[in-house]
C-alpha cells in the first residue's frame, strides 16, 4: 500500500479495537464498541466494510460465513501520517512551534519532562553523528 488511506473519526473507533486485539470477527468488534459508541450493529459493520474498501483493514475467513479483521495499518504509521498532517494543517509542517505549544500548555510530570529530556539527548547525539 503507498499511501495510508484516509481514516474518519468514526472509523478510527474500529481501528483501535482492531490495533487491540486482532484478529477480530464484526461480532467481537461489536460487542467491544457497545459499551462506549451508541451505534447500531449495521453502522459499526458499515465502517468496517468502509476500512475494508479503504485497504486500512482486511479479513479471512473463519468458520461458515464468519469473516476475521485485522488492520493492514499499523498504529505506529496511522500515527505518524496525522502528525505530519497536523503539522502542515497548523504549523507549516515546521515542529518546533508544535512542540513549544504543547510544552507552554500541557501539565507534565517529572516522569514525562525526563523521558522529553532523554529522546531530546538520543536526538542531538544522532545529529552530531550526521555532523561528523
């Protein structure tokens, strides 16, 4: 696959249950999205043929008619697409503005300033290597 499909809000919901556990029948994502999304049955297997037909998730076949999902995007590269959309859409694609907002305006614990401290650190020694 080149690109990573365009996912909705909604279809993202059946991305995580997938991204979760997989693989998984329609029923099973079904069962896990009805205590939290208030979606009929045909909406939430609407979604998941919507994914199918976007090459963002595929299936076998189990036993009879029974179809399991599993994504064919992974959490990781999903990820990664929206923040470089992100980026474009609202800094430019420029990441150090991002990153100032979000450090300006979000509550970090010592726990999270240290890990920040330590890829910033892996960072600049492999662009002193580059440099070399």
């Amino acid at each position: 696959m080149k690109d990573s499909p365009k996912i909705s809000d909604a279809e993202l919901e059946i991305m995580k249950v997938l991204w979760a556990k997989s693989p998984q029948t329609a029923n099973e994502v079904i069962e896990k999205l009805k205590s939290t999304m208030d979606w009929n049955p045909k909406t939430i297997r609407t979604l998941i043929n919507r994914l199918v037909q976007k090459e963002a998730v595929t299936y076998h076949q189990e036993k009879g008619s029974m179809y399991a999902y599993y994504p064919l995007v992974s959490q990781e590269s999903y990820l990664q697409v929206e923040t470089t959309s992100l980026l474009q859409r609202f800094y430019g694609a420029a990441l150090k503005p991002l990153l100032v907002n979000f450090l300006k305006e979000e509550k970090l614990s010592v726990e999270d300033i240290n890990e920040l401290k330590q890829i910033l650190d892996e960072k600049t020694e492999e662009v002193l290597r580059k440099d070399r």
